[in-house]
C-alpha cells in the first residue's frame, strides 16, 4: 500500500472552520446530476433495511437500481422489501464493482461492516459516485485523512450516517446551545448504557451456502469462518469492527463533539476498560469503557459505556450532558432535552414527548440526496466524520497502549509513543490494498 507521510496527511486533513473547500471550485467542474437519482445499495443486512424504507418512500425522485451483498439472504429479503415500491426491480450482485462500474448511478450507500467502509467509498468516489457511508465512517484513523483528500479531488459528497445531526431535537437543542442560556459549554459527556446480553464463543465452521466469504473478509486477514465472527458480532472484533465505542458509542460521541463545538482533534487521551459480562473469547473489546478527551483550549469530552444498565442513565440508553457555565442540558438521541439553570439547577427550557424517537433519518438522508443534486456540502461531511471516529481510534488506542495519550495534531501521530502510532494504520490484504489518493 502507498502510504501518504505524516506531514501528507496533515496537508490532506481539513480543520472544520476550513470544511468550506468541499463547496468551491471542486464541485463546479462535476457534471450536472439529474434529479431523479439512480442508487447502488452495498451492503444489504441490518442498517440498510432502513435506509430502503426511506428511499421507497421517495420514490418520485430516487430509484435503487442495485444491491450488491455477498450473502443472497440478504439480497433476497431486501429485494422483497422493495418489492412493488419501484418501477423496476433493483439489480443484484455480490461484486460491488460492478455497482461502480455503471455510469448510470449516481450515488452508493454503504452499510457494509466497517472494515470495507473506506475501501469501497474511495473507489465509489474515484468512479465519480457520491457516497453515503454508514458510522463509523472509518475503520481505523488514517482512513479518514484518505477521505477527506478524496472528497477533495474527485469533487464527491460524502455523508457518515450520524443520523442525529439532522434530528428536529438537534436543531431545536441547538437553538438553545447558541442562545447562551447554558453560558459557555465547557465539558460534554456521552454515555452508552444500553444493556448487551452475555453470549459464547463457537466453534469454526461450514460457511453458508451461497455466501462469498473471502469476500466478505476483503481487506481482512484470512481466518476460518466464525459464526460470532460474521453476522451482527463481527463488531466485536478488531478485523471488522470498532466494538461498543465505535458502533453504537459514535452515535452519542459525534453529539458531543456537537454540542461542545470542537472542530479539531484533542490533545490528551485518558482511557481505561473491562470485562463485566462473560463473552468466552467472543470478543476482543472491553464491555466498559471510559475515555476523557482533553482538547487544546481544555475543554473536556468524556464518554462512558456500561453493558449492565438496562434502566440507562437520566433516563436514556444513550444521550449527552453539556455542562455550561449557567447551566447545563441533558440530551438524547431518542428524542428529547431538559435544560437547567444557575446555582440551583432551576428546570429551564425542555423538548420532550411530541420528539420522541425522532432519530433524523428520513432528513439525513434526504439532506445527501439533495447535496448530491445541488452539489452542496452535508453536516456530517468527511472532515466532520473524521473529527469524530477519530475520538473512537484515539480512545481505542490509548486503552490499548498506555492509558494516557498525548496526541500531536499537526504532525497527526503521538507524542513518543511508537506503539500507539502503529495503531493509526493496519494492513489490507491483497488484493484489496487501499487506492491511491
């Protein structure tokens, strides 16, 4: 793999105050894109479900015209999901190229597990498709670098789906975060306490019937088909996933770093993990974890994940605190916010039930499809993801090096820490070896 220097990568990475690039000259030179629009869907299982019911929805102006899975269950079910919602049926593939290998569409979404986010959104944007990729957007941190330049040079949107950023309970939450009412936000804290079940380790065995394994695996390294390696648990494993802290825990890190305003990566990492619950080698992830982000100017993102609370924490499995200086608001991706103010904590302005479950899919999705028209930017662009999966690789690393981390952002590598620099990058197998940039 050619892989761009450090001083590269800080050329390549983009402070959000500077995020404006992806709307000048770049886009100008794209071709004009129709408004109807002509979809490839790569990776059919869980999240995408839900994306099709969104997309058949607008089926006035959009058109699913691929669905590319190597597992045909997959296929199969999602094919009937959209059964009769279409003027055509969707073709259908285990070969993602030949999704980009056609002129006719403009755009993919990606759901795939994260190992094969970026390796097939870097070829999506080089084939000139805009890219939906499911959270986190990368697999490890310089992934994302190699987003942001590709973004850049081939001239392609590109949305991470962190569905809350267009919520109605974020807008209004916003609102009040601008307002000064909570005075300066100076610590935000996620939380993800939602509770997992124990389950054990299998043994290896038979792949599926019908399913193209080694592809699958991809960039991955070789290993014995694994029923807890494949379906839903392979986020449990560091080949595929990016455990708690990067599958559900990105979620309510990206409203952090929201509502606390950072536009960099920080600058001290604090991280320390356990075991509670009994996986039997099921996983190669703590089931705990807490990680403190110290960013330059001090301010403080914290976030926690507890398997065990099923009654979850003030009152939400998963949601934010943002302590301000007059105040501070409680925040949750479900739907809702209380705010509360002064010495006393007097209860001041709150959104509750009429907001419930309002997660902001339908208006992010909607948002991509008319950046990809209008060729506008998105708010969960390639700089803005970066900014957040990196607090998970950061994290992640630190926890697993030596608990305390300082990171260089303009050298974007560590400060004397050999170990956890190793750990920005991994290995591709052949032949899916990371495009160049």
């Amino acid at each position: 793999m050619a892989t761009p220097s450090r001083r590269d990568f800080l050329q390549r990475t983009v402070a959000a105050t500077a995020s404006t690039w992806v709307m000048t000259g770049v886009y100008s030179a794209v071709a004009a894109v129709p408004d109807r629009l002509r979809l490839g869907l790569i990776g059919c299982g869980g999240i995408m479900s839900h994306h099709a019911q969104t997309l058949a929805a607008l089926k006035e102006s959009v058109d699913v015209a691929w669905l590319c899975d190597v597992d045909p269950s997959h296929l199969q079910n999602l094919g009937k999901l959209l059964e009769g919602r279409q003027s055509a049926a969707p073709r259908t593939t285990a070969r993602f190229e030949e999704v980009l290998a056609d002129a006719d569409v403009q755009a993919c979404i990606v759901g795939t597990p994260h190992h094969w986010h970026v390796p097939i959104a870097l070829r999506a944007m080089q084939a000139g498709k805009d890219v939906y990729v499911e959270k986190p957007m990368s697999h490890v941190y310089n992934e994302g670098p190699l987003m942001i330049a590709a973004s850049q040079k081939y001239g392609r949107i590109v949305q991470q789906g962190s569905q809350m950023r267009n919520s109605p309970v974020t807008r209004k939450a916003e609102e009040l975060l601008k307002s000064g009412i909570l005075g300066e936000i100076k610590v935000a804290k996620a939380w993800t306490a939602e509770g997992r079940d124990e389950f054990k380790a299998a043994p290896d065995g038979p792949v599926p019937p019908g399913v193209d394994y080694d592809r699958w695996l991809g960039p991955a390294p070789l290993h014995p088909f694994n029923p807890r390696r494949f379906h839903a648990t392979w986020r449990m494993f560091r080949d595929y996933g990016n455990g708690e802290i990067g599958d559900d825990g990105i979620h309510d890190i990206d409203m952090a770093a929201w509502g606390l305003g950072v536009t960099t990566v920080p600058k001290y990492i604090t991280a320390r993990g356990g075991r509670m619950m009994k996986y039997e080698n099921a996983s190669e992830y703590p089931d705990n974890m807490t990680v403190t982000y110290e960013y330059p100017d001090g301010r403080l993102l914290i976030y926690e994940n507890y398997p065990f609370t099923r009654y979850g924490m003030h009152g939400f499995d998963n949601g934010n605190v943002f302590y301000g200086t007059e105040g501070y608001m409680i925040f949750s991706r479900r739907g809702a916010f209380s705010t509360f103010l002064g010495n006393k904590s007097k209860p001041g302005p709150t959104e509750g039930k009429e907001l419930r479950g309002a997660g902001g899919y339908a208006e992010h999705m909607t948002e991509f499809l008319d950046a990809v028209r209008n060729r506008s930017t998105t708010k969960s662009n390639a700089v803005t993801a970066h900014n957040s999966c990196a607090l998970v690789h950061l994290g992640e690393i630190a926890f697993r090096t030596r608990g305390h981390l300082e990171f260089d952002g303009e050298k974007q590598a560590f400060v004397d820490c050999p170990e956890a620099d190793a750990l920005l990058t991994k290995d591709y197998r052949d032949p899916w070896k990371m495009p160049v940039v």
